[in-house]
C-alpha cells in the first residue's frame, strides 16, 4: 500500500464514523494526515504530493490503521492520542490533564495583534488559566524581556505545563503557581491573558464526546459562562499597572459577556476566526466600566 493510499483509506474511515474536530484539524482529511504522519515518524508538515506514492511496510500500515482505529473508538482528540499539539508552530507535550491548546490569544501573540497596547514598561505578564502552558511559552518567546507567571487551579494542569516549560528552556522566565483565580496573583501585571473556562450551560450539555473528554474544569463557564470572568474583572483592577491591558478569550459568547457587561469600552480583536472571539481592556477602560452591579456574583 502506498502512503496516498493510507491516507485516503484513513480519511473515509474517520469520514464514515461521523467525528468531531477541532483541536487541532477542522476536517477529516487533515485529521487523518496527522494521525498517519505522526504513526510513521514523518514530519506533519511532510509534502504529501511528492512522498504520497511512497510504498509502505504491511507493519506500518498496521500501526497506523491502528492509531486510526483507536481515534474512532475512544473519541478522544487526535492531541491525547499522540501527546503532542502545536500551535503557532511550536510543538507541545499535552494528555488527559489539560485541555488541548488551541486558543486564538496565540495567533494574536505572534502577529502582534495587540503590540500597539505594549511598551517598555511591559514587563511581568500573567497567563491565567494557563492549562498545559503553552501560551506562558509562547509569550516567553515572543518577548525576551518580559518574566511570564502561568497561573492554574488545576495541579493536574501544572504538572503538564511544567513539561513544556522544561522541555524549551524557560525555566528561568515561567514561573508556574496554583492559583484559583487571582487569588495568588497579587501584581501588579503589565499584561493578563485569559483563556478562561467560558463555555455556557446549555452549551456544555451538547459537547461531543472528543470535547468532553477535556476537563470540565477548563470549559464549563456556568450559566451563561462569564462566572469565572465576573470574578476575574471584580478582582482585576487592583492587581493591574497603570498601564496594563488584560487580553480575553470569550470564544462564541459575546452576546453573554456584552449583557454581562453592558458598560464596558472593549476592543474586539481580529484572529482567523472572525472579530469577537478576543477582546482586550486596558487598565483605565476596565477601572471606569465596571461596578458592583455589573461584576456581582
């Protein structure tokens, strides 16, 4: 069997039993070229025109018919299977304990997307809900001069993180503590990312299996999923500099985070997926727009 062959044997079987995606592919087709690629050691990013008439061993075959295989029947991401997921092509460690990376803060860090917001005086940046650390790593890279706290509930979570910051280097410059929410987090912080749990009820009780198979802890936002941002912006403003900015993923709810917040100055940030999946707050709009009544429990 040709490796073309594979690929496409493998996508009609993914195909044919109806998965989910989106952690890391959007379509069957790539899905499958990950699993296979990543089952014979080949690069991901490996041109499949020029290799695709490559014969392949019956034992190669096997083990990737195999990895297939176990991403229908678990329904688990592709990212738990091969323990590995890259955003903004940088590859990280993930499993079980964290959720799979994929957060559009990460595009808008390495396109500069809110470059215009910093300045020399932007030096300690926190990443709350930093999950499996991949947006503490990213930023660390982005910005030599910066030290990075990534900031977890989750010890499972942390454990995770700890591998990557191990595994490029960062240790002098991420700094990783268990945090439920700010609570550990005194500042003052130059720069808050977010990517909370913010994921409404009604929305949790449809996810499909391969985005229930992440912990809930890291989706589930409550009622309308601003409970973890309410507390957020409560607490927020005293650890804020002057001049500081927090930078939010709120995914598809922003018509509950504008009800939530109706008094808000936001500035919605354009990633690929469209202009009101990240917001940003700076200091003074934060200190101005909100009050008890809007940030209340």
């Amino acid at each position: 069997m040709t490796l073309q062959e594979l690929l496409d044997r493998s996508q009609d079987r993914l195909e044919a039993a109806g998965l989910v995606y989106g952690h890391g592919t959007t379509n069957a087709r790539d899905e499958a070229a990950w699993l296979v690629l990543w089952s014979l050691g080949m690069p991901l990013d490996s041109d499949l025109d020029a290799i695709g008439c490559q014969e392949l061993q019956a034992a190669q075959v096997g083990e990737a018919e195999a990895l297939i295989g176990r991403r229908i029947e678990t329904r688990q991401p592709a990212a738990y299977l091969t323990r590995e997921a890259w955003l903004q092509g940088v590859p990280f460690y993930v499993d079980e304990r964290a959720i799979v990376p994929r957060s559009f803060i990460a595009e808008l860090i390495a396109d500069g997307g809110f470059d215009a917001w910093l300045g020399e005086d932007t030096r300690q940046v926190l990443d709350l809900c930093t999950g499996n650390g991949s947006l503490a790593v990213l930023a660390a890279m982005a910005w030599p001069e910066v030290q990075v706290t990534g900031a977890d509930l989750s010890p499972e979570a942390l454990a995770v993180a700890r591998i990557n910051v191990d595994r490029h280097g960062l240790q002098d410059r991420v700094h990783l503590i268990e945090s439920d929410g700010l609570a550990a987090c005194p500042g003052p912080w130059d720069l808050v990312l977010c990517n909370p749990p913010y994921v409404n009820a009604d929305s949790m009780s449809a996810l499909p299996p391969e985005f229930r198979a992440e912990p809930e802890l890291a989706l589930a936002g409550g009622a309308d999923g601003m409970d973890f941002v309410r507390a957020l912006l409560r607490d927020l403003p005293p650890r804020l500099s002057p001049h500081g900015v927090l930078v939010l993923e709120i995914g598809h709810e922003r018509p509950f985070f504008e009800a939530a917040f109706p008094q808000l100055e936001v500035v919605w940030l354009s990633t690929s997926a469209g202009d009101d999946q990240v917001l940003l707050l700076t200091a003074d709009a934060l200190r101005a727009g909100t009050s008890p009544a809007s940030v209340s429990p």
